[in-house]
C-alpha cells in the first residue's frame, strides 16, 4: 500500500484545519471556569472544534463533560486509541509573529500548539479520515480522545477513565513526543521549596507562568533598580525595564530538557545573592544551574531512563519569604521523598510536595505495539534510528497499552513550549502517512 499517495489529496484540508485549530487560544484559563468548561472559555472551544471536526466528517462524537472530546469510527473488539490534547501552555518570550495567528515561513508554519500538539493531532485525525474514507478501517475500531489538560498533569484523561469508565485501548500511541517512538518515561513530580529570606530594596520577585517550563522572564521591583542594572550588564544578562522595577530575561524551554534553556530565576537569585551578599540566595542560583542534581547532592540515574532533571518554573518573593516551583523528572530507581528531603537539607529550604507523582513507564521493545508502531515509520521514512526513552510525560502514562509515537523527526530542534513554535509542513505531512500506515498494522496486529 502507498500510504504517501492515498494521503496526498488530503494535504490542502489538513493544513487548513491546522490553521483553524491554532487559531484558538485554548490556555487554561481559571477566569472563565464553570461545570460545563472545567478548563475554561479557550480549553472548550478548541475542544468543540474537534468534536465539529468529528461531526462532519461522519464520527460518533462524544464532549465527555467537557473534559476530552472522543471521535470514534469503525466496529469491533479491537480498539486503536490515539491520544492528543488541545490545550497549550501559555504564550512566553518575544514571538516574531502573533501566537495564535497561524504563520507560514520557509516550509515551516509557526503558532502555539503547531508541534504541541494541534500539528500531530490534525496529522492523525487525517490519518484515520483517510483509512475510513478508503473503507480500510475493518473489523476494529478507532478511538481519536482529545484532551483539554494535559498540559497540568492530564486531569482529563484521569476523569476519562477513572470517572467515564472508557475503555482503555488494545493498542493506543499519542503523537506527542519523539520519533521513532518512545517505549520509556521518567517519573515525574513536582514540589515547591520556600525559604524565609531578607533582600534589601526588593519589594516583590515574581516570574514564571508554567512549572513545567524553563522560567524565562522574572519581575523585581525594587527601589535600587541602577544597581542591579549594572551588575546585569557587567553579566552580559539581558534585562528591560518595568513599572518601578527592572525584568531579567532568559529564555523558555520545556521542563524535561531544563539544560536547553536560560533560566531567569535562577540568574536573578545568583545576581541578587551577589550584590547584596545573600549566601543563601546566591547558592541557590549557582547549584540549581547544574539541572542534573550533581551539584546539590540529588543526582540519580538509570542505564535505561538517564539522568535526573530539575526545571525551576515558577517564583516569587512577597513579605521576605521566597517560593519557587521545581519540576523533577527521575528514572526508576530514584525515590523522590529522598530527594526532596536532601534538596531541603542542602538549601534550607522547606518544600510542599505537590499532587501524587506520575510514576515511570517502561514497556518491552520487544513487544507487538512497539515493533508495529516502528514498522510503520521504518517503512515511510528509511530511518532504522533505535526506540527511545525520555524526560517528557505523555498521556501513555495515564491509557494502558499505549506509547509516545511522534511526531517530532531525529534531528529535529523541539520548540515546544518555547517562543516562536513551530511544526515543519514536511514533518506535519509525512507524521500523517505514518500514523495512517500504523493504525492499518495495529488493525492487523494480533
């Protein structure tokens, strides 16, 4: 079967659905919450567009409370899930065009969500669209579950299974992560450290909008904004001007990969700590530098899932006490209320744990859904690069049965949650052909 040329008449529809669905500011937004929005005004209508998406093209659609919106075509015992979500972290950094006004530049189309993960969702809708209209999906069934959560720790899957009581699938990927597939996780949890701290002439700190990306612009407002603006520029550390404060910037990236990035808090803590001779705080800033845990006794590592990573997200300093987020990510052999326990005693701090962890996921390579699921992109793209584990949590932890499988390429610089994402239109197209071929294995797979 040539996969590439029973998609191709597809193209022109899936770039514009592309479009549409970028289009929709779908941050969580706590203002506009109510029973039937549980995400918010922007989470809902992205989640509508789906299921109107469903609607007219012939699936059964179901809005799912407003927490997911579920496409199911075909009949069978067999169920193939496919997992994507709709929401997007929120718009940080200097764009060189509107977030969410969809850009086409140099084959590339730029837009929050373009490559997580609305450009590998409308890929795999294309997918199974293409199989049924070609009367491909036989004796089985597909389940297309967009969520409106992921993004906090996938509430929505959570109370797609757990509240709904839906089927977990024979075989299910989410497009959202690494080709050619991910078959291992690192666990993931979250803590906040706070630390009583007095900074003199600092009336408040605050910076970060996401804890489980890089902090890339942090506030203070301060009554000695020329001396810490000549530290920045003797640092060579970029800094603009607010309201009776003065802003250091660094630059965005996502919390699984925190050493790609330049973190804000992290350089306002080590130049605050110097100028004003804060041990403490200098500390803080110069050992939470080493994103591995080397440098403040919390390092773990596993020959399958790697090193640890710790991603400073969110701060702030009110009424002398200093509050910052840490998203941890660990391998299977590290127990996270040690680390928690050693990071306090290292830096003084006392830190609240949040929500259960995300434990690890590890399957077989060896198994029917990673061998098929690598057939598939082997076969459309002649790359035999090996399956991989990674520090980025998916809902494959949160659906049984079910990997990380796309769709960005090897080689490939990741944007996510950074300025300026984007999703090459090469990639975007090529991701359908393979997830179409993938879904006709899994159709077939005992």
């Amino acid at each position: 079967m040539n996969y590439k040329k029973l998609m191709e008449p597809y193209k022109v529809d899936m770039l514009d659905a592309l479009r549409r669905f970028v289009q929709i500011d779908s941050v969580y937004d706590e203002k506009t919450i109510t029973k039937e929005h549980p995400f918010g005004e922007g989470v809902n209508n992205a989640l509508e567009y789906v299921a109107r998406l469903g609607e007219r093209f012939g699936f059964d659609v179901d809005r799912c409370d407003g927490y997911a919106t579920e496409l199911t075509i075909g009949e069978g015992e067999k169920t193939i899930g496919i997992y994507a979500h709709a929401d997007v972290v929120p718009v940080t950094g200097k764009w060189d065009s509107e977030p969410f006004t969809p850009t086409i530049k140099d084959g590339n189309i730029y837009g929050r969500g373009t490559s997580d993960d609305k450009g590998p969702m409308i890929a795999a809708f294309y997918a199974v669209k293409t199989l049924k209209d070609n009367g491909m999906i036989r004796n089985y069934k597909v389940k297309i579950v967009v969520g409106g959560d992921e993004e906090r720790g996938a509430s929505c899957l959570d109370y797609y299974f757990g509240k709904l009581h839906k089927e977990y699938p024979t075989f299910g990927f989410t497009p959202d992560s690494d080709f050619p597939l991910i078959y291992g996780e690192k666990a993931i949890a979250g803590f906040w450290p706070s630390i009583d701290i007095k900074i003199p002439y600092v009336e408040s700190i605050k910076g970060g909008v996401a804890t489980n990306a890089v902090c890339d612009r942090v506030e203070i407002k301060t009554s000695d904004v020329e001396t810490i603006k000549k530290y920045l520029e003797e640092k060579n550390i970029r800094y603009e001007f607010g309201e009776g404060s003065i802003v250091v910037l660094g630059k965005s990236c996502h919390g699984s990969t925190p050493e790609l990035g330049i973190n804000a808090a992290l350089l306002t803590f080590k130049a605050l700590g110097e100028i004003y001779a804060i041990s403490e705080l200098k500390e803080l800033g110069e050992k939470l530098s080493d994103t591995s845990g080397k440098a403040f006794g919390c390092y773990g590592r596993s020959d399958l899932l790697k090193d640890t990573t710790f991603c400073v997200g969110v701060v702030s300093y009110e009424n002398e006490k200093l509050t910052f987020s840490v998203n941890f990510r660990y391998p299977e052999n590290v127990v996270f209320e040690d680390v928690v326990k050693k990071f306090d005693e290292t830096f003084k701090t006392t830190s609240k744990i949040e929500d259960d962890p995300s434990h690890y996921l590890l399957f077989n390579p060896d198994c029917t859904l990673v061998k098929t699921l690598l057939e598939a992109y082997r076969k459309e793209t002649g790359d035999n690069s090996e399956p991989l584990t990674t520090g980025g949590g998916t809902y494959a932890k949160h659906a049984k049965n079910t990997v990380a499988f796309g769709a960005l390429f090897p080689g490939r610089v990741s944007t996510m949650h950074e300025p300026n994402e984007y999703m090459p239109l090469e990639d975007f197209y090529l991701s359908a052909v393979i997830y179409a071929h993938a879904i006709d294995l899994l159709g077939k797979a005992k």
